[in-house]
C-alpha cells in the first residue's frame, strides 16, 4: 500500500474513532445513570417492606400489651368477646389467643382446631417480652406472622398477622419484571419473597443488590436485580444517540476522505515540489563542551524555507513527511547539503560531530546505512564524525533488524544517541537492546534540574547509567547559567541549547565555531599565562624564602 492511501486509510479511521468516541461516553454515562436510579428505585423498595413490617410488628405489640394491661388474659369467654372485636378493628391481624410455655395455643379467636401445635419456642428465663416467628401459612409470597408477649405467668398473648400486610410489590415495572425482593427475619427466617430471578449462579459484576436494615427490630429487606434490566431505563436514549452518532460519523468521515485526499491533489503535490526544489534546508545547533568552552560539533535541524522566505519550524510539517514516507528524500538531502555545507569545516577539525536524527522507519530496511556510505564515503565528513540520534518518542517495530542496523552503522564508525531519553516508548530496552554510544538528556528534564528534586535524581541517575554502561551524555535545551553549573555538579559536560546559539544557517553556524574556536584558544593562552605567572610567583617565594 502507497504512502497515501495509507494516510487515507488512517485519516478514515482517525475520523471514525472521533466520531463514535461520544458513543462510547454516552453509552458509559447513561448506563451510570440507570444503575444508580435502579440502586435508588430498589432501596426504595426495600424502605416500604421494611416500613410496613416495622409497623406491622408495633401495632400488634401495642395491642397486646394493652390487653395485658388491661387484664385481657384468659381463655374465658369475656376475653374472647374482647379478642374479637380487637381483631375486627385491626384489619391486620387474623386471630388473637393464647400460648402456654411449651409454645402451644391454648385458645385463638376465630375459633381453630388448636391440635397442640407449637407455634412459638418455649418461654425462657432470660426471655424476651416481645417474640416475632412465621407460621405456614402465605399469601402471593408472605407467610402470616405470630406476635407474642410474655404474661410472666407461663403464658403468652399472641397475635396473626395477616399475610396481605407485607405481600405488596413496589417500584417500577422495569425492575419490577427482573428482580428478586426478600425481607427476613432475625437468624435469617424469612417472612416474604417475591420475584422468580436467581442470583446465585450470576457473576456478582452483573447484579444489583441493596440491603435496607431496620433500626426498630431486626429485619433486613434485600433486593437484587440483573444490571441489564437497569439498562431498559435509558433505551430510548441509547437509540437516540446510536442515529446522532451515526450522523456525526458520516459527517467526519465525509470531512476526512475530503481532507485525505485533499494532500493527494494539493498539498502532497506542494511538498513534493518543495523537496524537488530544495526548499528544505539544515539548520546546525552547536553541541558544546560546557568545561572547557569548546565547540564538540553540531545537530542538523530540518527547516522548510518557502519561496517567499518564509521559515516553517519542523514541527508543522514533520508528522506529515514522516507519516507519506517524503523523509526519506529529505534526510538524504539534509546529509547531502550538510556535508557541501560544512565538510570544509569538519575536515579541518576532524574532533567536530554531526548529528543527525533519523526516525522510526529508518530502521525497518538497511537503506539508510546505503544512503550514509554513498554520500559521506568520499566527503570530508568522516564515518568517526557522524553520529545519528534514534528518538524514543516512536517505538521501533522490528526491535532485531533496529539493533543489526545499528550494528552495521557502528562497524563503519558511525556513532549512535538515543534521543529524548525518558520520554518515550523504549526506556530501559532501547539501551539494552540497541547497544547506543551515546544518551541525550530532554529538556523536559533540563527545565526544572535546578527547582525539581525528581529531575535532578533522575538526571543524576541517567549519568551514573551512562557512566556503568561506558556511554556519552549530552544535555539538550540547556537556556540558563544555573543549568549549566548544575549539569557540571552531576557529571555532565557536553550540552546544546540557546544559551549557547540558536540553529542557525551554514554560514552562520561556520563563522560560530571559528569565533568559538579563537574564543577557547584566547581562554586557553589566558590561563597558560596565568598559571606561568603564578608558577613563577612561586618561585620567587621560594627563592626568598632561602635567601
């Protein structure tokens, strides 16, 4: 696939990830949403069970102590008229009677046939005065409660209470149709469940489950719900947004073919025309040596420079070279003007290095290791003078064939940097793997050395790796004195930034390192005479000294 259409390709694709993207957030957001009404909905559900059963419960002992305060405490038939007309004025209680020790009825308006069935445990001691248990009975999923209170004379008054009282279904439909309501009781007795859905065997990450305590008696109301049945909630608005999504993607796509192809007619043309007419040019920065002053080389820096004289900064331009496969044209026309532009130069100082950076796809074929031979081989510009910077800011896809090319590169003399250290994908395998010579710092770190305790461990900590590894170390971005000192303080003593110069042009960049160069012979001649002076200043203490 051509340079282009793979652009095409990513552009197509960039501009539908853009515009399903909000689909995934929208998606997220109502889904949130729902599953915190449905928690809101359930517990709601849970508060009236809970609510209804706590007033259930304290009704009926009301009642009973009021009979027990009142006497009402036999089985004789004066009692029984009063037990009957309080079991009509309470619609929720069933029957009302008595239970001896043991638990079993003794008497129960409406008359039942009693059968010496036990239906409460036997009195204790230590006993409560109020007893709460279930009968078998039921009614749509809730069993009749018995209520009792001690009488302290080895009975209890005890009441029914009506299944209806606690067999209601609240909330909404939506949830209503999917979940499972349970209220129990104390040791887990349970007094009612509705609803058919099983838990048990459903990953705990699909459900929904409140639970809603009582503070009056012991009772918990549970309710449990698949997350799915959250979901009908905000189904409508999920459609609603499926069609607006589906709408903004045609719209993005539609822009981005228009914007792909648009580079294949216009622009794609125009920088075509740009690299055939040299229009790109190498800026060179100076890589100085910040003990002694010197000049150590320099990084060649792409420049577009429009016919208009216009100069356009890498950064507006690069992605796109990188991304349509031009850079491969421009670094080789960067190599080829830099060794025209500067060979005289480094041929007269066979020390200087020249930088140049290359990029991921360099590494994916040995053409670049052809590209160096035929244009430095019969240059002025040695293989020893050479260094190229890998960036870690792209991962390299064949990290094998990365590290034989480099290799190769190394066997002709060339030296390796790895660019951006610390910024990027490789880290700690691009050192191990690659084998390079040679580290640089990123100004990222350099900015805050002197304010930022953390850059200036791990600035300390990459020259102390430099240093067990045997390998250069360059700073990049260096703008302030204060870095400086505090480089030389941690080891570090070559650096390039705008404290020393800017990229600049050919010409510029030759008539720097000859004013560099007479600046550190002059230092140099500076502090020979100084030290002469010195020494002989010396000696004639000594001299003095003896006399």
């Amino acid at each position: 696939m051509s340079f282009r259409y793979l652009g095409f390709a990513k552009t197509v694709l960039i501009a539908l990830v853009l515009a399903t993207a909000p689909l995934f957030a929208i998606n997220i957001i109502l889904n949130q949403y729902a599953e915190r009404r449905a928690v809101t909905e359930m517990e709601a559900m849970g508060g009236v069970a809970v609510h209804r059963a706590e007033e259930a419960i304290s009704t009926t002992v009301s009642l009973l102590q009021r009979l027990d305060r009142d006497d009402v405490q036999t089985c004789n038939a004066s009692d029984r008229v009063i037990y009957e007309k309080q079991i009509v004025a309470h619609g929720m209680i069933d029957a009302i009677g008595l239970a001896d020790a043991l638990g079993r009825r003794m008497c129960i308006i409406p008359d039942r046939d009693l059968a010496g069935k036990i239906i409460l445990p036997p009195i204790r001691d230590d006993g409560p005065l109020v007893g709460i248990g279930m009968l078998e009975r039921s009614y749509l999923g809730a069993r009749a409660a018995v209520i009792s209170w001690d009488l302290k004379n080895e009975t209890r008054l005890f009441a029914e209470v009506t299944p209806a009282v606690i067999a209601m279904d609240p909330g909404p439909e939506y949830l209503r149709s999917y979940r499972r309501a349970e209220l129990r009781l104390g040791d887990n007795l349970l007094w009612y469940s509705v609803g058919g859905y099983n838990s048990e065997s459903s990953d705990p990450s699909d459900l929904l489950s409140v639970e809603v305590a009582s503070e009056l008696y012991p009772l918990v109301a549970t309710v449990t719900a698949p997350v799915s049945a959250a979901g009908q909630v905000v189904q409508d608005l999920k459609v609603v947004a499926v069609a607006a999504c589906a709408g903004i993607a045609i719209l993005f796509v539609a822009i981005g073919v228009w914007l792909s192809w648009r580079p294949e007619r216009e622009a794609d043309d125009e920088f075509i025309a740009a690299i055939r007419n040299g229009e790109f040019i190498p800026y060179y920065q100076p890589v100085m040596d910040i003990e002694s002053g010197r000049l150590r080389g320099c990084e060649i820096l792409m420049r577009w420079r429009r016919p208009n004289g216009m100069i356009v900064s890498p950064g507006q331009f690069m992605a796109y070279a990188e991304n349509n496969g031009h850079i491969f044209d421009m670094t080789r026309h960067m190599m080829r003007v830099s060794s025209e532009e500067i060979g005289e130069l480094y041929g007269e100082n066979p020390d200087l290095k020249l930088s140049i950076n290359l990029f991921a796809g360099h590494f994916l074929d040995r053409e670049i290791i052809s590209d160096i031979k035929s244009i430095f081989e019969k240059s002025a510009i040695s293989f020893q003078q050479i260094v190229v910077e890998v960036t870690e800011r792209h991962p390299l896809e064949d990290m094998e064939l990365a590290r034989k090319i480099i290799a190769e590169l190394q066997a002709l003399g060339v030296r390796v940097a790895l660019d951006d250290v610390g910024t990027g994908h490789g880290g700690m395998a691009y050192l191990q793997k690659l084998g390079v010579d040679i580290i640089k710092i990123d100004k990222m770190f350099i900015d805050t050395i002197g304010s930022d305790d953390n850059s200036t461990t791990i600035v300390d900590s990459m020259v102390e790796l430099a240093d067990n590894l045997g390998m250069g170390i360059i700073a990049e971005g260096v703008e302030l004195e204060e870095q400086i000192d505090r480089l030389l303080e941690l080891g570090v003593t070559a650096a390039q930034g705008y404290i020393f110069a800017a990229p600049m042009p050919a010409d510029e960049f030759i008539e720097f390192a000859e004013r560099s160069e007479e600046e550190a012979r002059e230092r140099a001649r500076i502090a020979a005479e100084a030290a002469a002076a010195e020494r002989a200043a010396n000696e004639a203490a000594m001299a003095n000294a003896a006399a």
